[in-house]
C-alpha cells in the first residue's frame, strides 16, 4: 500500500538538519538529543477540539515564536506580527459576522494573523483558510503553526512563492474571491514593477493605470488584495506610512482607490509596536461594498495615544482594541481623534490620505489668558515702582544723615 501525503505536509521538514553540531559533536549525541526532544513532546496532551480556551501547545509556540522574534531585531519582525496588533486587524476584517467562508493573507508569515481570525470566531467557524509566503522556511512555519492550532490539513491551502509574481490561487475555485483578507506585508520590499511587461495587462494592478515603483512594492499588494477581495468582504491591511503621501505612481494608486470609493479607513498606529521598527504604522481597510452613510467617504483615526508601555516598547491593550474597532465601527466623527471625511475634500489634497491631514491632533500647550497676564505684570511695574521709590527716599536719609555728621 502507498501512502500519498496531503501537499500540506510535504516538505514540512526540510529546514530540519538532524546532522547539525548544535544537537551534538557526535551521531550518537545527537540521536540521544532527539530521542529526549521527541519523548517530552509525546508527553504532552494535544486534545484539542479548535474550540477550547486552552491551547497550550499552540500558545507555547506563539510565545516561543514572539520571543524569537524580538531577540532577532529587524529579521524577526519580517514573518511574526504582535498578536495584538493581528488581533486588532482580524476584528476589522471579519466585523460582527459569526462565521466566514474564507480568510487570506497573501504574505502569511507564520500564520499568526489568520489563526487570530480563528481564534475570534471559533476554529470551526471559518471555512478555509488560503496563505501564501515566499521565504521557504517561514511557509514551514506557517504549516507548523496551522496543525499545532489544530487546523485539519484539509482546511487550509498554504504555498510558496513570490505573491507579486507568481500568485497561487484557490486550488479548487480559481475565481473564488476571500471573505476576510488580513496581512502585514514586507515594507518597501523591492519587485519586479514596469521591469516585468507581463504586469501591465496583470488584472491586479491594470485597474489603476500604474504599477507601484520597483523599489517599493506596498501599494502592489494593496492592489493585489483588493483584486481578490470578495463583494461583501473586508481587507485590513498594515501599511508603511510614506505610501499614505507620496507622489508619482503611488499617489496615482490612491487616486485610483479614492475615486473607486475602495478605501473604508485608514487608521494611524502607536509608535514602536512592531519588532525591528519603531516607526509608526497604520492600517488601511479596503471594501468593495460600504454601507451608504459611508458611500464616497474615508474614515481617518488616529489612534496613536491608544497603547500601553511595554518595558521598551508599546502594546495593545484588549481596552485599545476593543476602542479602536468600536471607533471603526461606528464611524463617527470625535473631536481630534476620527472624522468621516468626503471624497472631494481629500482630492482636494491631492489624494493624501495621511491622518494628520484630517483629522486635528489636540493642542496640549498650556492657554495663556493674555488679558490677565497683562493685568498681572502692570501689578509687577506698579510694585516694582513703589519699591523703587521707597528704596530712593531711605538712600535719600542716609545721604542727608551723613552730611548733617560732617
């Protein structure tokens, strides 16, 4: 009898060098480590049934994979999003719904967002879960990840390869358009752009006349997810900030996305929440299908204040994030923090879609009452004055008290 293994488990190990001198100088060092590394993890219940609170296997790794993460600076943040920020994004994306049929991240990581979605609405409410990832050893990860959460192989189609270039699509529907869409995307990673002919007439990015530079690829996943966006979906996706003002093709993108009425929100980010940057970042929320008090408008938050420290960096609070998606959700306009802003006034700013630009951040400078200032200092002059006089009438006697001695 053959055994034919699922494509989700295929591979799976080939990062493993069970020959490496960290296990052991020698073969039978390093059969004795694995033998011990093998034995703990049969010790461990893995019972879990994807609706449990407890997930101590997956939440272990989670832990071992943000550690990792920080200690490696720069490198780490490049497949491991905080799991508060991942939380916040798959509230967006999947709102008040109970279930969805699909959730996708086009440059997946670990995992880590679309298990957050998971963890939100039950693992069984959620149909089917796409990714894709380019680094070989983190789309490993990312399997990983997906069974050690208890994720049926069956129930989640990972692959490997360059999103921009080589798309993978949903194997069994390729016109299957995804219900939630979250992804924290490489920044400012450099691609092929109008090097690559082929992209021109790409349905992806044809839409807006333009591809996004060479050397910064973001607005080509904007496009990228917005194109495979189903009608009644969201995007919740983080983005680096310059593509929020820039000119030349990116500012060309925007314009495409705000005179399509594509971009629900873009909210601003607390500084220093991301390992490897401190740089403040946000979210844009793409949809295809606003309700109608939104209808050619963008709503802009700027949740910068909304964080708590953290030792050297700040965090997200469940408190922030339940503020900020309620914010979101309602759309309303709050003095120095959101405002619902209409199509026409941000072409009249050429399409910046900064937050600052909308909405007014709050003067904290002390007010000065310049009426009673004065009044106060004309009471300084007056006693300054009468001092003055008093101090020359009493040099005055000791002058004239002198002479009189003389």
């Amino acid at each position: 009898m053959v055994c034919t293994l699922p494509n989700n488990f295929k591979g799976l190990f080939n990062d493993l060098d069970t020959n490496s001198n960290k296990l052991g100088s020698t073969t039978p060092e390093r059969c004795k480590y694995l033998v011990k590394l093998l034995q703990g993890i049969a010790s461990i219940n893995f019972e879990y049934n994807g609706n449990s609170a407890i997930d101590a296997f997956g939440d272990a790794y989670e832990y071992l994979m943000a550690m990792y993460a920080s200690g490696a600076g720069k490198s780490g943040g490049e497949y491991f999003t905080p799991q508060e920020v991942s939380a916040l994004l798959a509230r967006i994306a999947i709102g008040d719904k109970k279930s969805i049929d699909n959730a996708y991240d086009p440059a997946c990581g670990s995992a880590g967002l679309l298990l957050q979605i998971a963890k939100i609405l039950g693992y069984k409410n959620v149909g089917h879960f796409f990714g894709q990832e380019k680094n070989i050893t983190t789309y490993n990860l990312s399997r990983i990840n997906m069974f050690l959460h208890g994720v049926e192989p069956d129930r989640f189609d990972f692959a490997h390869g360059d999103t921009l270039i080589n798309p993978a699509l949903p194997p069994k529907d390729p016109n299957k358009e995804y219900e939630a869409i979250v992804s924290n995307p490489p920044y400012s990673v450099k691609w092929a752009g109008d090097s690559n002919l082929e992209l021109l007439d790409d349905e992806r990015f044809k839409a807006a006349g333009v591809l996004a530079p060479k050397s910064k690829g973001d607005m080509a996943f904007i496009m990228h997810c917005l194109h495979w966006l189903a009608p009644h979906g969201k995007a919740a996706i983080v983005c680096f900030p310059g593509i929020m003002y820039r000119g030349g093709a990116e500012q060309k993108i925007r314009k495409y996305l705000i005179d399509n009425d594509r971009i629900e929100a873009v909210i601003q980010l607390p500084d220093n929440l991301f390992f490897g940057t401190s740089i403040a970042t946000c979210i844009m929320v793409l949809s295809k299908g606003k309700c109608n008090n939104r209808r050619n408008k963008t709503l802009f938050i700027d949740a910068s204040k909304y964080f708590v420290k953290s030792t050297n960096s700040n965090k997200l609070s469940d408190a922030n994030i339940t503020d900020i998606y309620e914010l979101f959700k309602n759309g309303s306009n709050v003095e120095h923090i959101a405002k619902l802003v209409e199509k026409i006034k941000i072409v009249e700013q050429d399409y910046n879609l900064s937050a600052s630009t909308y909405v007014e951040a709050e003067d904290t400078r002390e007010k000065v009452d310049i009426a009673a200032l004065n009044a106060e200092i004309a009471g300084i002059v007056a006693n300054v004055d009468k001092l003055r006089s008093s101090i020359d009438s009493i040099v005055a006697e000791i002058e004239g008290g002198n002479t009189d001695v003389n």
